[in-house]
C-alpha cells in the first residue's frame, strides 16, 4: 500500500464548476499537508499547506484536512480555464521526507 | 520563495552516454534534493544534497549511478550515468528553506530526458 494514494484522473470540468480534489494516506504522524499545481513542463509550485486537521482559505482555493479519516481535500470554486493543471498532495512530518500523490489531472474547459 | 534555474530543460541522449543537470538558487537555502517523475507517477526522491559532503540516497538510488555535487548553498549538479531507455523521465531540484520540508519548497521547471 502507498502511503499517499491519489486518483489521477484526468478530470475534465466545464469552467465555473467546483472541483473537488482528494488525497488518502497512511501515516498517521503526518501533520503537514501540502497542494501543489504543476503546469504542463513546468516545476510544482506550492499552492496551500495546512498543519494538523482544520480548513484553510485562499481565495477560490480550500484546502481541507481530516486526520481521523487520513483524507485531505482541496476545492476549487469558479474554476478557471487557466487551473488546468496537474495537482499533486504531498505530506510530511516535521523533520520527515516529503511524500507526494501520483497527481490529478485538471482540465477545465471554457 | 526563490527562484530554481534549471538546464537543461530538455535532452535526448544515447544510450551509455551520461548528462548532468545543473540547479541554481538565486538565494541561499537549506536543502537542495532531486526528485525523478515518471509519466503518471509521483515525484520520487532521488536524494538529498548536502552541501560540502555526500548526498543521502533513497532506497533503489545509488552513487555510481545518480553522483551528486552541492559545491555551495546555491548550487547543484545530478548526473545520470550510464544511460539506458529506463531513464528516460523527468528531473526535477527543489530547494528548501525554513523550518518545515515542504511548506516553503520550490522547484526548478525540470529537465525532460530520453534516451534512445
């Protein structure tokens, strides 16, 4: 089993729609969690991370943690055409190596 | 956060043949590591580069295979030696400071490689 489980998709949306992205994992000692969007032949870029259970906002962009269930979510309101990316998951635990989610592919069409 | 030069972006390569892959921060941070991203695969940590001394592996990643420099806190090199077709992927640096891995990473836009 992976320790961080990620449906790759590809996910196909029409703009304006909320999309929903979703992350399992094992290790419960994680307690930082990551988001980061990947553009086509581009580096990942850190979106949003959250420590321990709870939500946080940004904009259009919550990330979600539930640490009881080991899920993490981060939602999109009023997606764009340009949020088409790849979103990968990634954890950790202080001092710990960063594990990532295989990424979900984003397409949200005009 | 910083910004991560990498190059080259792009290479075809021979089977046998090596290539490095150069990293440079435009600011001094506290890790450097390099992943390897296969098509629909996660990122996969290759190792960590310490600066003056060897880099730390990951399981399956060894140095003869992947040797490494971290000459200063700003720079990086990852070759890939002895290339065969399984290597054909992309490679990615990041760099780190602060106090928490992951939460203030940034990374370089990656180098496609194949090789034929």
């Amino acid at each position: 089993q992976k320790e961080v489980e990620q449906d790759p998709g590809p996910l196909s949306v029409p703009e304006g729609a909320i999309v929903s992205l979703n992350c399992t994992y094992s290790n419960s000692a994680f307690q930082y969690f990551m988001w980061y969007r990947q553009y086509s032949r581009k580096g990942p870029e850190l979106l949003m991370y959250t420590y321990s259970s709870g939500n946080k906002e940004d904009g259009r962009f919550t990330a979600q943690v539930d640490k009881s269930s080991k899920y993490i979510s981060l939602f999109i309101r009023d997606s764009q055409p340009s949020d088409s990316a790849t979103y990968l998951c990634a954890m950790n635990n202080q001092g710990g190596k960063l594990i990532f989610g295989q990424g979900t592919e984003l397409s949200v069409k005009p | 956060s910083a910004v991560i030069s990498q190059k080259p972006s792009r290479d075809i390569c021979q089977r046998g043949t090596s290539l490095t892959i150069q990293c440079q921060v435009d600011s001094q941070v506290t890790m450097m590591f390099w992943y390897r991203q296969q098509p629909g695969q996660s990122l996969t940590l290759i190792a960590t580069a310490n600066q003056g001394s060897e880099a730390t592996y990951e399981s399956g990643f060894v140095i003869d295979k992947f040797p490494i420099s971290r000459p200063n806190l700003t720079f990086s090199t990852l070759t890939v030696s002895n290339m065969s077709p399984e290597d054909s992927s992309i490679y990615l640096c990041s760099g780190y400071r602060g106090e928490v891995l992951g939460t203030e990473a940034f990374f370089g836009q990656g180098t496609r490689l194949t090789v034929v």
